[in-house]
C-alpha cells in the first residue's frame, strides 16, 4: 500500500493538540521509539521502510503500509527521519487515587516546554514513578516532541490532567512536597516513600494557588554553600535529583 497524500495529512494534522484531541490519535517516530510503543498502545497505522518491518515481522498495527525511506522523510516531522512512523490511539487513562496515596507520584505545575516534560517523563520512568499528574496548563503530553523527548518512557508512565489545585486539596493528609528559594535543605529533611512531590513553571515556579497547599517545602542546595552561583535549576534537572534523593532514603 503506498503512502497517500491523505495519509500525510493525517500525519502533519496531529502536530495540532485540537486535531489530537478531535481524533484520539498521537504520533511517534524513529525506529526505537515506535518499536517501544508497539507493544504498549494500539497501533492505528504504521508506516515503515522494508527493512524495519523484516526487523519486527509481525507489528500489532491495523494498518501496515511500507514506504521509501524518500516518502517518510516527505510525510515526517522530524528534521531527521529515520524508518518508521506510527499513529497510535492515545490512551483512557482513569486515576486510581486510592493506590496513588501510597505510592510517590510527581505533580507539574503548568510545565510549558515540551522537551522538559518529556524528560521528566524519563525521570519518573527510571526511578519507578507511575504516575504524573498535570495541571490542565501544562504542555499536551502526546505533542510529538514530548513523545519524542520520552524515548519510550511514555509507555510506562501515566501522564493524567485535572484542575491540579482541586487535586492536592483532595489530597491534603498526604505529604505534599514543593521546591522553593526559601524552603528547608532537602538533604536534612525527613522525605516520605509515599507523597507528592510538585514542580512549578519554568520561568515562575510553582504558582501561588499551589503553594498554598504544599506542606512540605523543600530547598535543593547549591555547593558549597554561600557561592555566587546560577540562579535557579532547569526543571527536569531538578526533578532529577529530588526523585533520586527521595529514592535514595529507601534504599
């Protein structure tokens, strides 16, 4: 089956959050990250060069259409194309906030760049958080370069949005964690394996709405202490080493 130009439309349509919205679908590319996904979503169309599909015989995929690697680079968003693009349902997530209570779940306070989420995402992935709970201003998880910047962490992590405020009043017995200027050395604190742990803006922190309900505010500091250094962290390198200190204290 060749590659129509009503199959690059679709294709170039779910850049736009509305489109993605209106149709369920969400885009991958590249030959690692569509192999992840393939066996984590429902595939709706997979277009791919003859050698990605001798590599994976048998895709679990509605549609299946095998195209030049000229053709892909025509239909791709990328600025370097690889071998395979697939559309995939987005997924019906339903939180489950009895069982989130006891677990450490990360909740982002209108995360505005895509390539910070998607690389919080990782972060969750590799230090075992489940799930990740968006303010409904922070950046559409399934924009294809939040997918892209998981490198297939999405598969395994839950990314819900809900009104966040609402959230952590719903929430309020349990350890609410915030990063703040003026918060306490988060290495001299007691940390809980259960809790949520919210990270703000990038420009602006965690909003005063927010803050209102963190019980817990933590301050990551700078070595050695007193020396003049940068101004604050990038997000996701902070959400880094909040998690790994939180997991750290359950070894």
């Amino acid at each position: 089956m060749a590659l129509s130009k009503n199959k690059i439309r679709t294709i170039a349509s779910l850049a736009k959050k509305k489109e993605r919205d209106a149709q369920g679908l969400f885009l991958a590319e590249g030959n690692k990250l569509v192999s992840d996904l393939l066996p984590a979503f429902h595939c709706r169309t997979l277009i791919c060069t003859e050698p990605f599909l001798q590599e994976h015989p048998f895709p679990s995929a509605d549609e299946v259409i095998i195209a030049e690697k000229e053709e892909i680079c025509k239909a791709s968003l990328l600025q370097s194309p690889q071998s395979a693009i697939a559309i995939f349902d987005k997924p019906n997530y339903q939180m489950d906030k009895k069982v989130m209570r006891e677990q450490l779940v990360l909740a982002l306070d209108t995360i505005q760049d895509p390539g910070n989420l998607g690389t919080i995402i990782r972060v969750a992935d590799w230090f075992g958080i489940e799930n990740i709970v968006c303010s409904m201003e922070t950046v559409d998880v399934y924009n294809p370069k939040v997918v892209q910047a998981t490198m297939g962490a999405i598969a395994r992590v839950k990314v819900h949005y809900t009104d966040l405020g609402q959230f952590l009043r719903e929430n309020h017995e349990t350890p609410i964690y915030g990063t703040f200027l003026d918060g306490q050395d988060m290495y001299k604190q007691a940390l809980s394996s259960n809790g949520i742990i919210v990270m703000g803006n990038e420009g602006n922190g965690i909003s005063e709405e927010i803050s209102r309900h963190i019980n817990q505010r933590l301050f990551i500091p700078n070595y050695p202490k007193g020396r003049e250094t940068s101004e604050s962290l990038n997000v996701a390198m902070a959400t880094g080493i909040v998690c790994a200190e939180f997991r750290r204290r359950e070894l």
